[in-house]
C-alpha cells in the first residue's frame, strides 16, 4: 500500500534525484526528510502510532533550515522542507526542463494574499522565496512537475501536499 491514500505504491526513497548536480549531502538530506514524511503519512492511517509520528514531523530539522518569519511551528516545518525539495528538484532539471517549469509558475494566477505572483525566476534561484511563494509551491508542486520532473519526484511533492493539508493550520 502506498503511503498516499489514492496511489498504488509509495516513493522509493532511494531513486530519489538519483541524476542531479545537487550536491550528496542535499541529496541525503532529501531522502532523510522524505523518510520522514512518508513515516506520518503511513502513521496518518492508522491512529494508533500518529501521535509519535506527529511529533517526529514537528521536530524535524532541515538542514539548511529555512528562515521562516512568524510562522506556526508545523508551517515552518513545512516550509523548509518546500525549500529543500524546491532547490533539489529545480538542480535535477535541464535548462530546458527548468524554463518550462519557470514558464508553467509564471502562469499560476496570483490569488489574493494567499498566492504571490511568480517571476520565474524562482527556478534558477534568481530570487530570494519568500514564506508565501514556498506556501504556494508546497501547494502546486505536484501539479507544475507532470513531464517535466520524473515520477519519484513527483510522487514526493504529492506526499509533501498531502502532509501539508493536514498540518498546515495546526
């Protein structure tokens, strides 16, 4: 059973950026962070060991941590875990696969306060992300990746969605 409700079978950890000019650590940093992840959402299904998964998630720390300003404890978990996966998954990338990303966030529409309007620029870290847009990455992640991203990171950035949709406002 995957760990994700609607998918047959679970990210593998270990075909995670197998191909990227991240460096090894990022990469190990990834795949520890995803472990992670995919704990609580195994635990998410079966009340009994959530509680403990709950707090490993809240606990975590990322390495770079992310420099969230005044947000909620499981937001800035979230949030660095968003800029990790961003950078790692923007350096798997070709420059061609990284224009159309940057093409596919400048067409998200801005939405109020809630999602900023993207430059683009954010795919070759030409710009500093801010707690909204990594909010609204960890949101569409999943969606803007289809043929450009391979399935493993794909599946990783819909796991970090699912997370995110139960946590998010705690």
């Amino acid at each position: 059973m995957s760990c994700c409700a609607s998918h047959s079978e679970p990210c593998s950890t270990h075909d995670l950026f197998s191909h990227t000019s991240a460096t090894k650590s990022q990469v190990e940093e990834v795949r520890r962070v995803h472990d992670v992840v995919q704990a609580y959402l195994k635990a998410s299904v079966d009340e009994a060991g959530s509680e403990q998964e709950r707090a490993a998630l809240l606990s975590l720390e990322v390495s770079p941590p992310y420099p969230s300003k005044g947000l909620k404890p499981f937001q800035s978990v979230i949030t660095s875990i968003t800029a990790l996966y961003w950078s790692t998954t923007t350096l798997s990338l070709t420059p061609e696969k990284r224009y159309q990303l940057a093409t596919r966030l400048t067409d998200i529409p801005a939405f109020e306060d809630r999602v900023p309007q993207f430059s683009g620029q954010e795919v070759d870290g030409g710009e500093d992300l801010s707690d909204k847009k990594l909010e609204a990455i960890m949101r569409v992640g999943a969606y803007i990746l289809p043929e450009i991203s391979d399935k493993e990171t794909i599946e990783m950035w819909r796991e970090l969605a699912e997370v995110s949709a139960g946590v998010w406002e705690i």
